[in-house]
C-alpha cells in the first residue's frame, strides 16, 4: 500500500467508475476515446481487423437505438434519451435505456459524447414501458387528446389532435401555453374550463362544436402522476358529429309528430303533470270543448265533467285506472264551456319513465254518431237496459278504438322506414314498444267482440277435423318471444305417437286462440325466471290439454270468478299486466262452444297455476292437408291500387307507405269519388273502408261488381267493426281489421294479385 497521498477527484473517478452506470466515451466521429470498466459487456469484438467505431463494437441489438440517440443528441446539442428496450443479460431480459449527452471540454477545446447505458430495474423500469405502451397505445386510437402542465404548458399530445390545434412536435418538449395555442373550436371557455379542472379536481364535460361543423364531447379532467399527485389536466376531444346529427333527425321527427298533434281537428289530445293538471291542450280539444288552452294550463279535467260525474269522483277515478291497468277508456256525456252536453269516447295513458310523469287523453266528439244510432236517446242508459244494445256499444267502441290504433299504426310504419330512425338504437326500441302496444290492444279489441259473438250465439265455428298437437307447437311458436321477452321457460308437450293421433272435430284458429289466450295469461302472471309447462294426454274420449305456470298464482276466494267477463282478479306481478278480464272468459265460452270445459286450479297466492281444458276426440282421423298460401313477392311494384277511405290522415298515409313499395296509388274519400276513379281508370286492386259518408263501402262494391270497367277486380274491405258477412255477400274477396299492420296488408294485396292472374 502505497503512502503517497491520493487526490479526492481521483478517488471521486473511481467510485464513478465502480459505482455508476457503464458509460463510454466518444469523438464526433464514433471512435472509443475512452469506457468504464462495466462498459465491456455491452460490446464485443469481432473478427477482421480491430477497430475503436463504437457502432462497429456495441451489440447488435443496441446498435440501432444507439445510432438514432446519438445523431439525435449531435442534432440537437442536448441529452436524448431512447425508449426502454430489452436487452439479454446472462439468460435474462433486462430494460436498458441508453442516453446520449454532448461534452464540452473548454480546456482541451474537445467536443465528444458520453454514452450512458442505464438499466431500470424492478417497478420502475416496468412503470416506464407501461407508461410508454399507453401512450403508444392512446396515440394509435381516433382519440384527440392533450396534456397540459400545472402551469398550462402543453406537455404531451396524441398526433390527431392536430385536428383541433395548430400543434407541432416540438411543442411538448418546449411547453408551448395553452393560452397561445390556436384551435379550431368554437369554445371561448376552454382555458378557463381547463383551470377550473386543475384547482377544483373535478371532471368538465361538454359538448362542442368546431368551426368544421362537426361536434366533439369534450372531457377536462385532472392528470394524476404515478405517486398520486396532481401534474396537470388531461383533454381528450371524440367526434360525435354521427350521434349529434342522429338526435337532431328524431328531434325534427317528435316536433313533426307533435305539430300533427296539436294541428288535428277530430282528436282532442290533453297532457296532464302526475297531479292531473292540464300542461298540453291542443286545436282539436278547444274546438271539442270549448275552452282554449289559456283557460285549461294548470288546471284539472274536472270543469269537463259532469256535476255527477265530478260528485262520484270519476275524474280522480280515471287516472287511478290508469295507472293500475295501464290505461283507461271510457265513453260518457262531458260538459262543454258553453254548459251543453255531448257524448265523448276517450282514453287515458299514464306516462311513465321509471316513474309517474303525468298522463295523456286522447278523446273524441261521437255525439251525431250516438245520436243518430240510438235515435237521440242516452247511449249509457240504452246499453244498461239490454243486451242487444250493449253489443252495439262494443262495435262502436272498437270502431272507435281502431282508428287512432290506426292511425297509429301507420305513422309508425313511415318512421320505421326513415334512415335515421333504423340507424338510432333507442329509436327503433321505441317503435318496438308502439309496435307492441298496438298489437296488445287490438287483441283485447278482437277477444271482446268475439266474446260478444259467442254470448249471443254469432259466432259461426268452421268445424274440421284438428291435430291438437300440432296446434299445441304452432302457438308455442308464436309465444315463444313473449315468454324470451319475459325471461319465462317454455316446455312443450313431448313427440309421441300416442298423443300425435288426437284428433278434435273444430275450429282449428278458434281452438289455437283458447291455447294462445291461456299461454299468454301465463306468461304474462309469471315473474323472470319462472317457467310454464303444457302437457297433452287422452282422457277417456277427450284430449286434455294442460298449461302450467309458477307465476303469482290465484287466491282461492278468486278461483271462480276467474272465467267471468270483467271479472279481473287482482293478481300481484313484477309489472302491471292487469287487464280487462276478457281472455279467459272467451276461453271458457270457446271450450263450450266446442262442446268441452275448462278449469282453473292453484294452491294459492305466489304457488303458480294450472288450467285445464278438455275438447271431446273425434277419433284417430288424418288432419286435412295443408294448402300452402301462395308465396309473397314483398313488392308491389308497378300495381294499380285505389285506395278509400273517409279519413284523410289514414288514406293519406297508407297511400304513402304503399307507393313506398312501389305501387301507383289513387285515393278517394266516399264511394262517389271512388266510383268516378273507378269508371275512368284500369285499377288492379280496390281497398276501401265499410262505414263511409255519401256512399258506404258494402254500395260502392255493388255498384262496381253490376258496372262493366274493373268489375272483377279484386276488393279487400277495411273495417273497424270486426268481420262482415255482408261484405263477404256484396263480393269482397278479403277482409282486414284496423288496425292494419303493413306487413299483413301487403300479403294480403300480393295474395289477391296472385290469385286473379293464375285464374
């Protein structure tokens, strides 16, 4: 050991050279100068004549990344460093950045490079290429996003956010103030939204527009570092020019919808807050009632009823049913302005979304057409006094009924065919529900004017030979979205030989509305999750057809009056499906009429049901073949079609939708107009509505079939009162109930078609 006094700054060297990182000297040129002891394992020689280029001597797999850091930092005179990247060391992968720094040595006037290969171990060298690989991966997406500093300096940047903002590379690394950044947004309170989002550590989100036209949600939100700490604000822009543009096509569509509303003269539609004050009041209710909108604004219903009326609380009483069932009808005598009386037919919806948000009635003036039915006299006192007369009221209020349906029905058939309709999610869902709501309620249209045929002995059954089994799995079919809907399991009845041979003698469509009514009621009283069971076995000389559910169940106090009409049992469910209490009862009067029985059976509230139906066998008979329909082009074009109908709106619309398919359509509004079309033009189909002022619909086919121009053009009668056999007599070729799907009436038109040229 040596005694000789030694330097601090030679000693400070050797600790650097022990104890720093490998580092190594070189020249402009590339040539080793000089290297720490470690830096040796980051070379190697090669063969072939020795050389000191230290690009020549640096492992290959660093060679790369060496050279693009080196010139980067001569480039720029300043430290640069490279990405992390994976280097071998030992067997094992290691993460080594290397950095490059100019030196200057004012004493020998040298200008060389040190060279520092620096490997980042444990969680920070993960931390550093996770931060890289999410920045790389937020740079590849379509998101526009900027990162602003504690003191508003932009930071960092993805490259498409030179959409918005006249960025350049070199601003992250400089800094460049937020506040002297141009940008092509229409967002005067960017800056100051951006500092509210630093010092208050909230999220700020907008919508906003770009002086381009399009439009971008904008989200200003703090940036958090790895130790938690608040480093600046991150601003991510994402384009919803598509989505911004769709929600103003279905603003433009309701607005139209609500002018068609507020503008339409046979229909009084009132909107009500979930108190029953008046907030809508439109044309059609002044001129109904006699009141203007600035009498009704915040006031209840009560003023149009009667005093008895109000007395009993039937006001109150109509939005509770409402609520309770869903909606509620009713037709009664109502009070004018002026203190006179007329006879009105409405309906009540409540509004819900989560919750009561008020209601909606749609009412109508059908005072001339009670009047003129009932000769002057009360329609409510008449219907009550006989049964002939309660029949009538039914017809009337499903005619009634059938024409908003209608109406209904074919606005939603134009805006389901819109672009911007099919293309909005929430849109089309809600047409679903239209589309739902209207079917359901011509069922209970079509369940009580059948009940009404059967009790007075109308109803004529079309009796043939029925394999029951097959009309098990028919309607199983038929239900099986209903109960998917529903989250309900369906279980059909098992293939066997045994129960494919029962045969019924029947009505094959009126046996499978017994099984659709009796499925549909379980389906609709059993809660997610449950399931319903149909069985079919022989019992002596009849087939017993068995439908099980564990659903809500019936109390046994119940059980009887499950089969009356209107007698609704309260039966507590996930959701109000509580109805008129029709379905079953014409499902007891269709099994009698069958000359079978039904029974109803449960052990009680929340232990599900089970009802029973049994029809007489008629023996082991082969069911009659099937004739198949003929097919359907789905077009009508190039078709003559001639359409009547007294309501302007409806025969407006389905003319619409009609020439949509392709047809060339001609339109009258009575029989007269339409006997002029028909004696002047060549039509290929006729469709016309039945009750119609000036000339009906059973006259205008009368006179057309004795006529000699279109006299045996095919005819398909439009009705609101259910089907006619006087229009089957005066030579209608096909019949449709309002309200009239338009998938149903384009079969029905390519049908007829059809048939008359392979005549």
């Amino acid at each position: 050991m040596s005694d000789q006094p030694v330097s601090y700054s030679v000693l400070h060297q050797r600790a650097m050279e022990r104890l720093g990182p490998p580092t190594v000297l070189i020249d402009h040129a590339f040539r080793i100068v000089h290297l720490s002891a470690s830096a040796g394992r980051y070379l190697r020689h090669v063969g072939g004549e020795p050389s000191h280029h230290l690009l020549t001597l640096v492992n290959p797999a660093l060679r790369a990344d060496l050279r693009a850091t080196a010139h980067e930092a001569l480039k720029k005179d300043q430290t640069v460093q490279s990405k992390p990247m994976p280097f071998p060391d030992g067997g094992q992968s290691v993460q080594l950045r290397i950095a490059v720094s100019p030196f200057h040595d004012t004493d020998t006037s040298q200008h060389l490079l040190l060279v520092v290969f620096e490997e980042l171990h444990g969680k920070n060298g993960g931390t550093a290429k996770t931060k890289q690989e999410l920045l790389d991966l937020i740079s590849s997406t379509d998101i526009l996003t900027v990162l602003v500093d504690g003191s508003m300096r932009v930071k960092w940047f993805t490259p498409q956010a030179v959409r918005l903002f006249d960025l350049k590379p070199a601003d992250a690394g400089e800094g460049r103030p937020l506040q002297d950044l141009p940008h092509r947004l229409i967002y005067p309170d960017l800056l100051n939204d951006v500092y509210e989002s630093f010092k208050s550590l909230r999220v700020i989100e907008r919508e906003i527009k770009a002086t381009d036209k399009h439009w971008y949600l904008t989200k200003i939100r703090p940036y958090r570092s790895a130790d938690d700490r608040i480093e600046g604000v991150i601003m991510n822009f994402v384009d919803i020019s598509e989505r911004v543009k769709a929600q103003e096509a279905l603003r433009e569509g309701v607005e139209r919808l609500r002018l068609i509303a507020e503008n339409t003269k046979d229909f009084a539609i009132i909107s009500m807050d979930p108190t029953g004050h008046v907030t809508g009041w439109n044309r059609a209710a002044e001129l109904i009632f006699g009141y203007s909108e600035d009498d009704m604004q915040g006031q209840t219903l009560d003023r149009i009823f009667t005093p008895e009326d109000r007395a009993s609380g039937r006001p109150a009483e109509e939005l509770r049913l409402a609520c309770e069932q869903g909606h509620a009808e009713d037709e009664r005598w109502h009070l004018r302005k002026d203190g006179s009386r007329f006879y009105c037919s409405g309906v009540v919806y409540p509004l819900m979304d989560g919750e009561l948000k008020g209601y909606a009635k749609i009412a109508r003036d059908l005072t001339d057409k009670c009047l003129e039915d009932y000769q002057q006299q009360s329609v409510l006192e008449r219907w009550k006094e006989t049964n002939v007369l309660k029949d009538q009221f039914i017809a009337i209020m499903s005619h009634e009924l059938r024409h908003p349906l209608n109406l209904i029905q074919l606005n939603m058939e134009l805006l389901a065919r819109s672009p911007e309709i099919r293309t909005d999610p929430k849109a089309v869902a809600a047409l679903d529900a239209v589309r739902r709501a209207v079917h359901n309620q011509s069922q209970i249209i079509e369940d009580l004017l059948d009940l009404s045929r059967v009790q007075t002995g109308k109803l004529k059954l079309q009796v043939e030979p029925v394999p029951v089994q097959l009309i098990l799995h028919t309607v199983l079919d038929a239900v099986s979205t209903q109960a998917r809907e529903a989250g309900v399991t369906l279980h059909g009845p098992r293939h066997d030989t045994d129960t494919a041979n029962l045969i019924v003698h029947g009505d094959a469509s009126r046996i499978e509305q017994i099984v659709w009514n009796l499925l549909s009621n379980a389906i609709k009283f059993t809660p997610t999750g449950g399931t319903v069971t149909v069985t079919l076995a022989r019992e002596g000389d009849e087939a017993r057809i068995d439908v099980q559910d564990t659903g809500v169940g019936i109390p046994s106090e119940a059980i009887e009056k499950v089969f009356t009409m209107f007698g609704q049992v309260e039966r507590h469910t996930q959701g109000n499906h509580n109805g008129l209490g029709i379905g079953l009862a014409l499902v007891e009067q269709l099994a009698q009429a069958h000359g079978g029985r039904v029974r109803a059976q449960s052990p009680g509230e929340g232990l599900g049901s089970t009802f029973t139906i049994w029809l007489p066998l008629a023996g082991h008979e082969s069911p009659q073949e099937d004739h198949p329909m003929p097919s359907s082009s789905g077009t009508l074009e190039g078709l003559r079609l001639l359409l009547v109908d007294d309501s302007e709106e409806i025969v407006s619309m389905l003319a619409t939708l009609c020439e949509m398919e392709g047809a060339q359509v001609h339109t009258a509004l009575d029989g007269q107009q339409a006997l002029e079309l028909l004696e002047s033009f060549d039509f290929d189909i006729l469709i016309t509505d039945l009750g119609m002022p000036v000339m009906d619909g059973y006259t205008l086919l009368t006179r057309l079939r004795s006529g000699s121009r279109n006299a045996d053009i095919p005819a398909i009668a439009l009705t609101g009162y259910g089907y006619s056999e006087k229009a089957q007599l005066v030579g209608f070729t096909d019949q449709l109930c309002k309200p009239v799907p338009m998938k149903r009436l384009l079969e029905k038109l390519t049908e007829a078609v059809t048939q008359r040229r392979t005549a």
